[in-house]
C-alpha cells in the first residue's frame, strides 16, 4: 500500500467503506424479494436513493469537505440496515422496507463518488488509476462477503431474511475512526485559494466529457444492476433452481481479476482504451448468458462479471481524472446520479419484460446497453494516465 503514496490509514478505510457500501448495496438482492412489480419497487428503493445521495452529498464534499460527506453517507447506510433487520422482524411493511432501502441507497450513493475522490487527491499520478481500480476491487471483496454471510445466515443458522440487512450496519464501528482521518491535501489547498469555481463549467468547460462519462455512467448501472439484482432469478430461469448462491460466489470470485487485470491496464495502454475493451466484452458475454450458443450460462456469467466489474473499476479512476479540485466531486456526484437513473430503469425493467417478451430478450437489452459507451469513450475521452490532478 506504500507505493501508492497515500497514509496507510486513507487506504485502509477507503477499502473497508468501500467493501461496506458494496454489502449494503446488494443485501436487498440476496434478500431476493419476489420477481414482480412489489419485487421491482422495492429493489428500485436503493438506486432512488443512491440517485439523490450522489447529488447531495457530492455537492456537499465540494462545499464543505470530503471528510464530513464521508461520515454522512456512513452514518445512512450503517443506520438504515440496522433498523432493517430489526424494523422488519417486528413490522413486516412494504412501504417501512422500501423507505429504509431508500435510506440506504441515500448514504451508499453518495459514498461512492466521496471516498474515490478523496483516495484520488491522495495518491501518486504515476498509480492513481491503479490505486482507484484496488479501491474499485472492494466492491467484490463485499460482494463475496455477503454472498458468503447470506449462506451462512440463510442455509447454516436457518434465519429469517431479515438478518441479512445485519453485515451492512457493521460499518457503525468505522464512523469514529473516519472522524480522525485529516481532510484531502487537494481539497485544503483548494479551500486557503480561496477559489471558487462555478458548478456551471461542468457543463461549459467540460461539455464533451460530461457527455461521455454520462452516456458511460448511465449504461454501465443500467447493465450491472439489471444483471446483479435479478441475477438469481435469471439463473433460476436458465434453469439453475439449486445452488444460485453458491453460483453467484463464484462469479463475485471472478470479479478480483477483472479489477486486477484493468488496474494493471489502465497504467500500461491507458484509461481509455481499457474502458473501450472491458465494455465491448462485458456486452458481448452478456448476450451469451442469454443465448448460449458457444459457451455455457454459467461460463458466460463468470465472464460477464469479470469485464464488467473491471469496467466498473476503470470507470471510477478515469471519472475524478476530468474534472478539477472545485468541482470534482459534484461532477462525479451528477455522473453518478445519471447512473442511478440507469439503474432506477433496470431495476424494474424485468419485472415488466420477463412475462411480456420473456427473460432471454431481457438480457440482451442489457448487452446492447454495454456495447453503446465503448465507441463513445474512444470518439470524445481524453487520456488522463499520469496527469497531475488540478
């Protein structure tokens, strides 16, 4: 960790938040609520609120600290899946369970692009793309964690689904350890300037990029949380009715060296060229997992997973790259929000096409979605490999 030249403390909590919204995220898939539209709007709760903490607490870190945004989104997401677990064993509620899930979307959503620019602002231009991509490889390190806890809390101990929601409201613990952590060095020297930039120039300044990382943002949600959170129903309806999870463990197994294969990438060719490969292949082994006509459903899964979370990686490295010190963590914060507009859609969208057009048609909607952003990224990127951040 020394070599990315941040405190090994920034790291440390930058990964363990990070593998925490990860589980936080995805405890309401393993919750795996029923494939109809009751089933779609309470999976549409997290990304409404990952839409909204994205935008608020992104505007919030450029105004008043990345540090204080951190503890926020923390302090929801920890919460909120507390009283899931406990709220829900005493009251079985609908509206109670998509209010909390919308709570927790609310922290993780703004987490998100908090912590990766304030691991960015940390690190060496010589490795920060790789430094974002490890922070970016979390997420399957929590993903497997709650692959791993719903085994255990589901097939072992035998308890109610409701338990799941616990793993998530361990990151409690991480909320006084972040209040001593000091604030970014780029954000600092950005406050003593006294320089204020106008969030206007996100879009004046940096029209042609906006442009880009939104088309990107939008599809690459669209795609992960429409495969992800009904990836147990489409394996059941592939015809996999028994082991789903231990399924779904191996594919977040997968997920390790898609990053660590971007990481390495987008240091050697550069940010745009591995953002063009991992979203063509994401789309093309997305449509075989719906079509198996070469490789089985399961080999295609694995495979979709690893382009597709190495995407995800090189994404978060590339977007904090564009924009400069004032303005950073809004854009990323409105980059974000387009996504969860994404992934709001894909949410429900199989509830409404799995009985009309069927789950096959479904999938490829989700494959033509990741082969959009590769020509885009590669007509109006710009390559930002080792460029001094402003």
């Amino acid at each position: 960790m020394r070599s990315f030249g941040a405190p090994r403390s920034v790291l440390a909590l930058s990964f363990i938040s990070w593998a925490f919204i990860a589980i936080a995220v995805l405890s309401i898939s393993f919750a795996n609520p029923p494939a109809n539209l009751i089933g779609g709007l309470l999976r549409f709760s997290v990304p409404a609120g990952m839409f909204f903490g994205a935008l608020m607490l992104g505007m919030l870190a450029d105004k008043h600290g990345r540090k204080l945004a951190w503890l926020i989104s923390v302090s929801f997401f920890s919460v909120a899946s507390l009283l899931c677990c406990i709220g829900m064993l005493c009251i079985e509620s609908n509206i109670l369970f998509a209010a909390l899930c919308f709570l927790i979307g609310f922290g993780c959503g703004g987490g998100l692009p908090v912590i990766s620019s304030f691991l960015a602002e940390h690190v060496k231009p010589s490795v920060r793309g790789s430094a974002i991509v490890v922070l970016e490889s979390f997420w399957a390190i929590g993903t497997i964690a709650i692959a791993l806890s719903t085994l255990l809390i589901r097939e072992v101990l035998l308890l109610p689904w409701q338990y799941v929601f616990v793993p998530a409201s361990i990151a409690i613990l991480l909320i006084p350890v972040i209040a001593k952590v000091g604030e970014s060095p780029l954000y600092r020297k950005y406050v003593s300037e006294k320089k204020r930039i106008p969030l206007s120039e996100i879009f004046k300044r940096f029209t042609r990029v906006t442009v880009m990382l939104w088309i990107s943002w939008f599809m690459i949600a669209f795609h992960y949380y429409g495969i992800f959170l009904w990836l147990p129903k489409f394996l059941q309806l592939q015809g996999f009715l028994q082991r789903t999870f231990t399924y779904i463990f191996i594919m977040a197994l997968a997920q390790l060296p898609g990053y660590y294969s971007a990481a390495y990438l987008v240091e050697k060719i550069g940010r745009k060229l591995t953002l063009t490969i991992y979203f063509t292949l994401t789309g093309v082994f997305t449509f075989l997992f719906a079509y198996p006509t070469v490789i089985d459903p399961v080999t295609s899964a694995i495979l979709l997973s690893f382009f597709s979370l190495g995407c995800w990686g090189a994404i978060y490295a590339y977007t904090p790259e564009l924009y400069p010190t004032g303005v950073r963590v809004s854009a990323f914060g409105y980059a974000s929000s387009v996504a969860r507009i994404g992934a709001l859609i894909a949410t429900i969208l199989p509830a409404l096409t799995i009985s009309s057009i069927g789950y096959k048609p479904t999938i490829a909607i989700y494959a033509i979605a990741m082969i959009i952003p590769a020509p885009v990224i590669y007509a109006l990127g710009r390559e930002t490999k080792g460029i001094e951040l402003e």
